[in-house]
C-alpha cells in the first residue's frame, strides 16, 4: 500500500468514526441526500474533501467545517453560546418569517467531545420563537466540546444546514 493509500485510509476512518459517533443527526440530516446508499455514506463524501487540517503530515478533523445536515430551512442569527456550573444556553436573534424560516422550526444542537467521542444531541429541542434553550451539559464539566445546531421544519421533512457555534470549555 503507497503512503497515499494509507493516508486516504486514515482519512475515511477517522471522518467514518466521527460521523458513526452522531449518526441519529447524520441520518436525518442527509435523508433527502441519499439517492442508493446511505445518509452516513452521503455525509462522507460531502465532507471528504474539506473535512481535515494537515498537521505535521497528520491528518486531523476540521470540526469547524463538518457538515451533519444540508437543506434550506435558515440557521438561526447570530447565534450565541454560554456556558457556566454544567449549563450550556444558546441564544439567537429574531429573524422574520419567510418559506424556509417559521417560529415553529425546531432547534437541534450537538455537542461533541473529541476526546472521547461522545456525542450529546438535543433534538427538537425548542421553537426557534422561543430565541434560546438552555441544556444540561453537567455530564461534560471540565470538557473542551465541539458546538453545532441546526434548525428544521415543524413537521421534521425539512432540514437546514448545521452550523459550528465554536470549540466550548463546559
């Protein structure tokens, strides 16, 4: 096997494991994207070719531009993340009303340790009307976490795109 292979290699196993690890997201997040595979092979090859950062000559994750959902339900606005004593509140601004943003549109957000791959996910965790939610991230005191959310459709058959809130100590 050329270095090239095995780099490829390392490549898939480490983006396959990260989206293993928040598949309940990926595989709703990119149902509407599968046409004869799967949404977790979907979310592959979307996210292959941006999805590392070299760092001396080792492939890691470029968290800040993984991608879990695509659609065109609008992300929330200025989005804002705080965390203090195992709470974590995300609050956003109020954005008018339009086909693909309605205050009925459901918050999701995942919350990824790196560390020792586990996800937490709030989905459907409140209205985007409601302008923040506040969760319970006590699990992960002490932790340096991955932040993304996105919203969807009341009904759930529409999907926005996940956007990365930032890097968070909890």
């Amino acid at each position: 096997m050329t270095s090239n292979q095995t780099s490829s290699n390392n490549r898939l196993g480490l983006l396959s494991s990260f989206l293993s690890d928040i598949s309940d997201f990926v595989n709703e997040g990119f149902k509407k994207m599968v046409k004869h595979n799967s949404p977790v092979n979907a979310a592959l090859s979307y996210n292959y070719d941006h999805a590392f950062i070299e760092s001396d000559g080792i492939s890691v994750l470029n968290y800040p531009k993984m991608v879990y959902s695509i659609g065109d339900v609008e992300p929330p606005e200025s989005p804002k993340i705080e965390c203090l004593d195992g709470l974590m509140e995300l609050s956003w601004f109020d954005m008018p009303q339009s086909k693909f943003c309605q205050y009925a549109d459901r918050a999701s957000v995942l919350i990824y340790d790196p560390v020792e791959h586990q996800c937490v996910a709030f989905q459907n965790m409140c209205s985007r009307s409601d302008l923040s939610v506040l969760l319970d991230v006590s699990t992960l005191i002490g932790t340096l976490v991955h932040c993304y959310v996105c919203f969807a459709s009341a009904d759930g058959k529409k999907q926005g795109n996940s956007l990365y809130l930032g890097l968070v100590q909890v």
